[in-house]
C-alpha cells in the first residue's frame, strides 16, 4: 500500500499522519513536542510514532507549518537592508508608509521604468555599491525591490547580480514572489522573505534530516499560503510563500475531516489562532495578499486571520494590567516537567515571595543551541555564557551577568533572531492550574499562578478567572473580525466605540436584552482544529451562538491537509495597448520574467496563448505533479468612450493560466 505521510511543525507540537491516498482514510498518526533546539529531533520522533508504517510504503512528504506565521507576528527573524529602486523616499514619508516597509536599514537607489516599462532612468550602479558596502557588515540579508518591476524586472535582476558580487548574505528580490503592483507590499515581501530564510531553513534542513534517517526516500513537498504544495527547493528560495501554510493546511484538513464544503475553520495553536473561511470545500484566497499582524504583503494565500493568541502565549500581569500573547513562550508546566531545575527554582520563588513590578519575575531564558557564526554583542554573549548549563529566571541571570536589575537585560535582539528562547506563564499553565488539563507538572503550574497573582494583588481564583475570560474573549474577537472581513475589510480592523460595544456585549457572559438585544452571532458552523481546540473554542463558540465541530483528528487536522494538498501553479500575463494621439501603435505583454512588444494584438495574443500553457505546465511538472491539466482564465478592462453609441477602449487583458494536479501522481483521495 502506498502512503502520503503529511507533517506539520507548529510552534509547540509536531505531528505526522500516514494518509491512504486511495481512499482517504488516516491509518496512522502521532503528535510530539517541536523540539527548537534542533527540529530534526521532533520530526524524526513524530514519524517514529506512526505505528506499522514502513519507509518503502512512502511514496510522497508534504510539510506544513506555522513557522512564517508565527516568526512574522512575534517579530522574529534576521536584520535586512532594503535595496529600493526608484521608491520616491519623499512620498513615503508624507504617507507614513516607510515603517510598513520593516527593515533594518533602507537605501534609495536612482533607476525607474514607467508603466510600460520603458527605462526613463537608469540603474545607477555605483550608489547600489556604496549601499551595500555600507551595510553588508551590519545584516543578515539584502531584499531588492524596483518600483515598476512588475513591468520590467530588468533593474531588479542586474542589481541581484551587483550585490552578489560584493556580499555572500542571501539576496531577495521582490518581482520573484509577488506580482502586485502594490510596490509598497513588494517590497514588504521581499524583505520579509530575507529575514524567514534562515529561520525556515532549519526546519526544511530537518525534515530533509528527519526523513532520510528514517529511511524515506519519498519527495518532499511544502504546503503554500494557499493550500498547494511545492518543491522543498522552491521553500529554500521562498520562505514567505510558506506564511499561512499551517491555517491552509488545516482548511484542506478540515473539509478532509468533517465533509463540510462551508465553514470557519479556527485552528488555535501554540502561538497563533487562524480563522478561515471554507468555500466549495477549499479555503478562500485573499485577492490582496496574505497579511499577518502588520506585515502586508503580496503573497497568494488563504484569506486568513491571524493573531497571536494560542496555548503558549506570554501571559504579563502587574496591577495596572493583565495581558496574553503575542509573543510564545515556553509553558512553565512543561519546562518544569523536562527539568527538574527548573520546578525547583520557580517553587523558590513562590516560596520566598519573591517580587518585581516592572519584571515577571516567573519566567526563565533557555539557550536555543545558537550557531557560532550568529552576530552577537559582548552583552549578548554573556548572556549565552550564563545559560550554556541550563535555564536561569530573570532575576539571577541578571545577576550571573552582573546587572543590579532585571530591567537592565536587553534580551530582545536575543529572542527574535532564536537565539534565546523564553519559559512563561501561559494559557496551557491556566489549564493546569484550573484543573481542566493535567499533561504537564500541574504544581509548577499553580505556584507560577500564584507568583503572578501575587504580582496583580488579587487572590489565586480570581486570577485565573480573569485570564481564562481574556483568552475567550482574545479567541472570539478574532471569530467575529474574520467574519467581519467578508463584508468589510477595513471594518474588520477597525476600533470604533460602537465596534468596541458591539464586540465586548456579543461576548459577555451576562447578556442584557433591554432595552437593546445587541449581539453577533456566527451562522457558518465552527469547525474547531488544533490540540488546545476542546479546552477553549467550544466555549468560543457559545458566545457566538454558533454550532461547533471538534473532529477526532483535531489535533492533527494540519498534516491531514498537508497530505491532501494538490499541486497549483498559476501564472500571469498582462496585455496593453501602447496609445499615442493617432492611435494605438502597439502592444506590449509583461510576463513574469519579461516584457515584449508586439505590433498587432493578434501577435500578442498568440503568444500569451502559447507561452501561458506551456509555462504553467512546466512549473507543475517542477513543482512534483506528473501529469497536470492548465485551466485559462482572461479578464478584459475597457473604458468608456467619450462619444455615445461607440465602444470601448481596451486598457488591459489579464490573462492567468493555472497547472493543477495532484503530487508524484497520487490519485486525489475521495471523500
């Protein structure tokens, strides 16, 4: 019998399911802790535990993962420099948009095409140099973007060749991953794409690691944003095509899982909750690009929200405030059941009362096992130094540095770039603590509890009362802007008083009637995914006045999606006339690699007709589908004639050709 063994990495949980891709039917399945410090263990160990599989039934890999997404939203990844040509520096000022753009460092280079993509100003290569020998020594990678290289990429091709002649950091360019003519959004992308490289690339090394070891000579393939798959060398190049692959992946999983053809599929994890919306049977794709917390960029994917709420969130609480996520941390319950130093620390702490207003004084650093070639301060490597033999909580790490206070660490730089990881309180320890969950070290639980609610001045109860009502509200708040969304995007984020009223009374526990019934309820069933799933979104769902559906498999819904993902390969073609005041005297198509000119549309199209096919079969037939089938799609825009009674004037045809089929030739699994 051949086998798709589907795998999904998450922030917290590693899981492997063994898929009959024949008829559908999961045969195997297991979920292991993600090991950070080195993701091929958590890997190798999850397909380990797929009982009476052997290594010869596997015909194909498909991985999925929150990685991206999770990095994206905590703000974890490398120091980039943005290479923009042609950007007017001036306009992105006066609109605010120069900190969307979230570089490290940014160099304006002189070179421009038009919206024909005729050159009115050259590259100028001499200031792309100085930039890059001014900033090679201070980043991890460079992201090139050229303002109109949607419609002529040649500047942004001849400056990637420039800077890897001067630097061996990885170089991005924004035309390679998104066609938006959004350049604002390209650039975004790139440089998110430069600072994913390094941190997927230790989990695509992992799993390339993890099934070889276990003897697997299968493919490997990588779940997209949009619920296709990949090659694991297009992932290496394009770590941002991987944002939203989990929340993707748990959509195709769902209907895999349930039957249904129309849901909000919210998957809650260990860093992030994802709502989706389930159409026909496949998620809905964003027409403007997949957007995770504030970045926005220009990558296809599922229309997605979202936000950094799952089971190990951070959770902070001092008098004035109590707060949960963005940011993960590792689970105290779970730290103190690995390491018993840990217990013992934190049962001194609650033991000795001891305080910090401004600090949470629970939580401990761990060492990631970070490469000796990572770029570190003395200060940083000090830090390192003092956590080689094990975790330490805040306050005596900054004693071991010899900081007088615990303000004084500096540990951000450390933690993004996954060199530091933190252990805090989070909703899972809230489980514990309630006695609603007990896989962990339940006392470490309660004594980290009691520390915090110490800290808030208010008794154990009530701050547990308090967190658990703030994680459902946290979870249901994103319920309903997803649902929002699909009337109105900027509704959706919107933080109105009537909004904020509206959303708080929808939620509330005591729900008044007079003189006003105000609530939102959610008619799409809820189908809830992800191993914290039955601890929370139920009671989600509730509020909502909504049905929920928590499938057997729940916790594993991502790698059932991953191993039921097809190949989608879709490119596009865009065909203009060229007017001038006799008249139209051409026409030019820009593909995705290049610009041509024609002098009649009956050449132009001729050539989009031969060329899109062709080019969509290829790329599907590279990215592992044998024998794809291209679906044509054309979309004409015309515009009205001055004159009455004549026709219109042909702006543009867009035309977008898509390879489909299914990985390594397996049949599509029925429902």
């Amino acid at each position: 019998m051949s086998l798709v063994l589907g795998i999904d990495t998450g922030g917290t949980h590693t899981d492997a399911v063994a898929l009959d891709p024949a008829t559908g039917a999961v045969v195997a399945w297991h979920k292991t802790p993600t090991t950070h410090a080195n993701l091929a263990l958590g890997i190798s160990a999850a397909i380990s535990g797929l009982q009476g599989i052997a290594p010869s039934q596997v015909s194909l890999v498909t991985l999925s993962t929150t990685l991206a997404t999770n990095a994206a939203i905590e703000g974890l990844g490398g120091r980039v420099c943005a290479l923009l040509i042609g950007y007017d520096e001036a306009m992105l000022r006066r609109y605010g948009l120069l900190h969307r753009i979230h570089a490290a460092a940014l160099e304006f280079i002189p070179g421009r095409h038009d919206v024909f993509g005729e050159e009115r100003t050259p590259l100028d290569e001499d200031a792309l140099r100085r930039a890059v020998e001014r900033q090679r020594a201070h980043v991890d990678a460079f992201a090139l973007s050229s303002y109109l290289a949607v419609r002529n990429p040649e500047h942004e091709l001849r400056a990637a060749e420039v800077v890897a002649e001067l630097t061996d950091r990885p170089v991005v360019t924004g035309g390679a991953i998104g066609r938006s003519l959004d350049s604002v959004r390209r650039a975004t992308t790139a440089v998110l794409n430069a600072r994913l490289i390094p941190h997927v690339e230790r989990l695509l090394t992992a799993i390339d690691r993890g099934v070889t070891q276990r003897g697997i000579a299968a493919p490997v393939t990588v779940v997209r944003g949009d619920g296709a798959v990949m090659p694991l060398a297009y992932a290496r190049a394009r770590p941002v095509e991987t944002l939203l692959s989990g929340p993707a992946a748990s959509a195709v999983g769902a209907h895999r899982l349930t039957g249904r053809d129309a849901a909000l599929v919210v998957d809650m994890g260990g860093t992030t909750t994802d709502v989706a919306l389930l159409r026909d049977g496949r998620p809905k794709i964003s027409d403007q690009g997949a957007a995770i917390s504030d970045w926005r960029t220009a990558v296809r994917a599922a229309d997605v929200r979202s936000f950094g709420i799952g089971g190990d969130s951070r959770i902070l609480a001092d008098p004035l405030d109590l707060s949960v996520g963005p940011q993960r941390v590792e689970p105290l319950s779970a730290a103190a059941g690995a390491d018993p130093t840990v217990a013992e620390a934190l049962a001194r702490i609650d033991r000795d009362n001891v305080t910090h207003r401004l600090v949470p004084v629970w939580e401990f650093l761990a060492v990631n096992g970070a490469s000796d070639n990572a770029v570190r301060s003395s200060a940083e490597q000090e830090v390192c130094n003092a956590l080689l033999e094990g975790p330490l909580d805040v306050s005596t790490l900054a004693k071991r540095v010899g900081l007088a206070d615990a303000r004084l660490l500096n540990l951000r730089s450390l933690v993004a770039r996954g060199l530091v990881r933190r252990i805090g309180l989070t909703p899972t320890d809230v489980l514990h603590a309630r006695g609603e969950f007990q896989g962990f070290d339940v006392e470490s639980a309660v004594r980290a509890c009691r520390v915090a609610a110490r800290e808030s001045r208010v008794d154990l109860e009530t701050f547990l009362g308090r967190t658990h009502e703030l994680v459902i509200r946290h979870l249901g708040e994103g319920v309903l802007r997803r649902a929002v969304a699909e009337f109105d995007h900027r509704a959706s984020e919107a933080d109105d008083r009537l909004g904020r009223f509206l959303i708080d009374r929808s939620l509330s526990r005591r729900h008044r009637r007079d003189p006003l019934d105000a609530r939102l309820a959610i008619t799409d069933p809820i189908v809830a995914l992800g191993a914290p799933a039955r601890a929370w979104l139920p009671k989600v769902a509730e509020r909502l006045h909504a049905q929920s559906h928590v499938p057997e498999l729940a916790g594993v819904a991502s790698a059932v999606g991953a191993a039921s993902s097809q190949v989608v390969e879709q490119v596009e073609f865009l065909l203009r006339p060229l007017y001038a005041r006799s008249g139209v005297t051409g026409y030019v198509v820009h593909g995705p690699a290049e610009r041509r000119r024609f002098a009649s549309i009956a050449a132009a199209r001729a050539y989009i007709e031969q060329a899109g096919p062709a080019l969509a079969r290829s790329r599907a037939l590279t990215a592992g589908a044998p024998e794809p089938h291209v679906a044509q799609t054309e979309h004409s825009w015309d515009a009205p004639s001055e004159n009455p009674g004549e026709s219109g004037y042909l702006m543009e045809t867009r035309f977008t050709f898509t390879g489909i089929g299914q990985p390594d030739g397996q049949p599509c699994p029925p429902l």
